[in-house]
C-alpha cells in the first residue's frame, strides 16, 4: 500500500479555523484546539440570535403599534381583534412602519376597522 502523508490537509484544516478565529481574544485566535471550540460555539450563538432577532423585532413592532394605537383611543389587543375580524390582512410589520411613517393612514385603519 502507498503511504499517506495527511500533512497537508491537517494544515489547510488548521489555516481554515485559524483564519475564521481571527480576532477572537487571546489563546482562541492562536492554538488550534481552542479556535475549533471558539468557533463552534460562535457558530452555535450565530444561530441562536438569528432565531432571537426575529423574536426582538416582533416585539419592537408590537409595542409601537400599541403606542400608536393608544393614541387613537384603542389599545393593542383591541386593534388587532378588530382587524382579524373585519378581515384586514396587514402583518405587524407593515403596521409598524404606518404607525410611524404615515400616521394618517395609520388614524384610517384604526377607524376603519373600529
């Protein structure tokens, strides 16, 4: 059988983490071993918080259209009861961006579905 010098590749393996730990803080930008789990958990964090930022934003959302809804003399749960039952089909996002850009057309959505 030939011999197999995996050398190289071990290197390249090494390189590949070393170059994507770059600027992490003190041994887990320079020995390999350290890097390979700095980089897994960075990675396992990196998805945690993608999950979590859709979570954030909704709650952003929410509460400024309860803010915007309050000052039209209704509340949150209210608004969004009343637009399910008159059948209006704007996510909370869109609302969000009404309630702040336009508020006119927030004022005639509001009055629309009371």
């Amino acid at each position: 059988m030939v011999r197999v010098k995996r050398a190289l590749m071990t290197k390249k393996r090494h390189k590949k983490i070393l170059k994507a730990t770059k600027g992490f803080r003190l041994l887990s930008s320079k020995v390999f071993s350290r890097a390979k789990n700095a980089w897994m958990k960075a990675g396992t964090n990196a998805y945690i918080w993608r999950k979590n930022k859709k979570r954030d934003f909704r709650r952003l959302w929410n509460t400024r259209i309860n803010i915007a809804a309050r000052e039209q003399g209704t509340n949150y749960s209210k608004l969004i009861h009343s637009l399910y039952t008159k059948r209006v089909w704007l996510n909370r996002k869109v609302l969000s961006n009404l309630a702040i850009s336009n508020n006119e057309v927030f004022s005639n959505i509001v009055k629309h579905v009371k």
